[in-house]
C-alpha cells in the first residue's frame, strides 16, 4: 500500500485517483503515526517552499519521513514541491529542506521572453534506461523553482529545457522526484506512476 | 459550463442544453485525452450565488490533466482556494471590469501565467461591445479599448468570446480574432462559432494561439444528440495538440 501525505499543500486526490485508475493501492495520510506500515510514499505539494517545510514540520510528518527515508530505506516519491523538499535548501526561503540530494533549489534565471512561472506541456529527456521506453515523454509542468542546474549526474534522472537546461526528474537510491505533475499528465502520468512502482515496489 | 452543479453547453449564452454530470464528463475527457479543460460556473456570474469550492474539489480530484476555472471569483483569497483545490489558472470576467486593483493584486501574488481574463463581445450597430456578467450588462465599451486595459494588467491568457457566435457552429469572427491577436502578445484562446474543423483552422490562421471548440466536442449527427467526444479522430490529430475544449 502507498501512502499520500496530505500536509495542507495542495488537492492530492488526483494522485490519489491516478494510483487507483492503474490498479495501485493507495491512501491519503494525515496523521505521521503507522507510516512505517507503507510501502511506498509519495510526497506532493504546491505552493512555497517555507510553507511545505513548516506544514511538514508541525505535522509530525517531517521526523516520520526521516525514519522511513533514512532509517527504513523505503521507497518516496517527490512530486512538484515534495522533489523540491528533497534537497537542502531553496532560494526562495530560509527553512531547511530534507538535505537527501545536495544544493539549492535554485528560480528560473530572469529573462524578457521566458514566462515564468513554466506552466506547460514539456519533454523530459531521461536519462535512465528504465524509463527510456514509456510510450511518451510529455509532461505538465507549473514551478517558478527547478532543482539546481549543477546537480551532480549521478542524481538526474531526466532533464527538461526550458530557457535553460535543469534537471526535471531526479533519483538516489530509494528517492524519486518529479518536477512535473504526473497526475495532471494523463495516460502518460500513468504510465510513469506505474514505472516508478515497478521499479521499487515491485522489486 | 456549470449550472446548478451540472454541466451544460449555451447557446447565445442564454439556452442551456444539459450535458451531464460534471465528474463523469470529467472522467470522459480524461479518456479522450484532452490536455486541458476549462470549467465554467455561470451561476456566480449571473446570479451571485457562492463559487461552489466543494464541488471544484471534488473535479480537480477526478481530472488528470490542467484545469482552469471561470465563474464569480471577486478576491486574492478566491484565487487562492480555487489554486489549492487543484487547479491551475483561474478564469476572470467581470472583476476585470469592476475591480481593476483586485486584478492586478491577483497577478503579483500568484504570476501572469495563472490569471487569464475571459472578454465576451457582442456586436451592435457595427460596434463590438465588451459584456460582463455573464453577457448580461453591457459595458458600453468597445472592445479594442477595453483591451488596453487588460493588457495593462498583464494576465497571462486572453479569452475571446463572441457571444452572438455561441453554440451555432456558424464559423468564427476572424476579423475580430485577427485584430486582438495583433494587439496583444499573450495568447489569445478564440471562441464562438465552430461548426467545422476548418473553422479552428481558421482561427489559427488569424492569429488565435488556442481555439476553443465545444458543441463540435459535446453534440453529434444533424439532431445535435450528446455525445462527448472529438470528431473524426484522424482529421482531429492534426488540430489536437492546439485546441482547447472548453465546455
């Protein structure tokens, strides 16, 4: 069974539903008590970084996800803001994230004729041959942040161009994250859900 | 389009024909693999009734692709519950015109790609007049002055309607769809008056950035019976990727 924690950061009945619709089991979780009971996690979120580190924090969520990340060396996947929790920090405040892949996330660097926030359909180009060969590679992405652009290779597991180059999907071990949203991307959201639980549920 | 929690498509913006339920035409759009959709409440529009969150929830909750909602939003704190619910951008009409401060605050607080601003038109003696309300109160603006002020708000999205044009599936105002497009350099999602693929050709060739096509999506054969679905799907693959269903 996976676990979706529901922290206050955004609707996850659509990742809810997607997990259900490709014959996943899942829940949503409000409450860090049995999260040792999952096999799986998925971490999602919109909104800012300060607000999804605090929530996660006051929720008892925060030293929960420690254990079974670090301790428990259970699989998690980052979705949106919940990749962005991933990493030290961010630019766009001051609270500490998880520290599990290392940098900042870092803003769009500025441009006249980049929109930001990126709020559409774009490639990912992954880099791992397990995930190569999904029928598509378009998915939808909304930030204003991306993982850091210098992210050590052995981390990136996908990248996307947008203005620049940034690393749009990203792996360690038993951790995953999605820039992107494969709740909002259709069957090819689906797909890629389904990949990832092969992957590390289905070992 | 939303109407006592239900869905519906307009014609003219007055007749509502019924469609169905709104959570399993979400789930059919999902099949068909729509790449965004757009959800309409016309209800806070015309009558002032509440924005139904509960119920925009409860879709966000069945949709797996970009949503957008339209229909009575009047403050920051709208936005930002209807964001939280799960969709992506939300749809403004009449604030626009009433409360251009609340707009603007609206694009600092959660960017230009959120916020898009829905134009319904009419065209009188010649004239094309800006409607807000649900096409219910004239502005007695003309449109292309009416359109330096949206763009001085800088919202991300334009949606043009031709509200004479609405469900007859007539062809589009391509005068009207060229004129604004070159006015502006944010997208521009034309609507009103599809009957045919051609048109949303058309409509690209004007200069429209999305084309918004409805009853060609919701109505089939000459008695307009409803059934959801793209036309021929070969002739559709073509104009897919670009065109935007908006119910």
């Amino acid at each position: 069974m996976i676990g979706i924690i529901d922290y206050g950061c955004g609707n996850v009945g659509s990742v809810q539903n997607m997990f259900s619709k490709i014959g996943i089991w899942s829940e949503k979780i409000a409450k860090p008590e049995n999260l040792t009971d999952y096999s799986g996690i998925v971490l999602p979120g919109v909104g800012a970084f300060d607000t999804g580190a605090r929530r996660l924090k006051s929720t008892g969520f925060w030293d929960a996800l420690k254990q079974f990340v670090e301790v428990d060396q259970k699989p998690i996947l980052g979705i949106c803001l919940g990749m962005q929790l991933f990493f030290e920090g961010s630019d766009e405040g001051s609270e500490a994230g998880f520290g599990w892949l290392p940098g900042n996330v870092q803003k769009f660097s500025a441009s006249e004729s980049l929109r930001i926030p990126h709020m559409s359909w774009n490639a990912v180009d992954f880099k791992s041959p397990r995930y190569t060969d999904l029928t598509a590679n378009n998915f939808y992405f909304v930030h204003a942040y991306h993982a850091p652009a210098n992210l050590d290779p052995m981390y990136v597991l996908g990248t996307t161009l947008y203005g620049e180059m940034f690393p749009s999907a990203v792996e360690h071990n038993n951790i995953t994250g999605f820039q992107f949203h494969p709740e909002k991307s259709l069957v090819y959201g689906m797909e890629l859900l389904k990949r990832w639980n092969l992957i590390h549920l289905e070992k | 389009m939303l109407h006592s929690g239900q869905l519906y498509k307009s014609v003219q913006f007055s007749t509502n024909i019924y469609i169905g339920d709104p959570l399993i035409a979400v789930k059919i759009f999902n099949e068909k693999l729509a790449e965004e959709l757009s959800i309409v409440d016309i209800d806070p529009c015309k009558y002032g009734s509440e924005i139904q969150f509960e119920l925009l929830e409860q879709i966000a909750g069945e949709c797996f692709m970009p949503l957008s909602y339209g229909g009575g939003i009047k403050t920051v704190e709208d936005v930002r519950k209807i964001l939280y619910s799960g969709f992506e951008k939300v749809v403004l009409n009449s604030i626009v015109f009433k409360n251009q401060e609340v707009v603007r605050q609206m694009v600092d607080e959660f960017g230009s790609s959120t916020i898009v601003v829905s134009i319904d038109y009419k065209t009188i003696n010649g004239m094309k007049q800006v409607f807000v309300d649900g096409g219910k109160t004239n502005t007695n603006i003309e449109l292309m002055d009416y359109l330096q002020t949206v763009k001085s708000l800088q919202v991300g999205e334009i949606i043009l309607k031709a509200i004479d044009l609405d469900g007859t599936m007539s062809g589009m105002d391509l005068e009207t769809i060229q004129k604004v497009s070159s006015a502006i350099q944010v997208p521009v999602i034309a609507n009103g008056g599809v009957g045919h693929l051609n048109d949303i050709s058309a409509g690209f060739s004007a200069g429209a950035s999305a084309v918004g096509v409805s009853s060609l999506f919701v109505f089939k054969g000459p008695l307009k019976a409803v059934l959801i679905n793209y036309p021929d799907p070969q002739v559709t693959k073509q104009v897919r990727n670009r065109s935007h269903v908006i119910v």
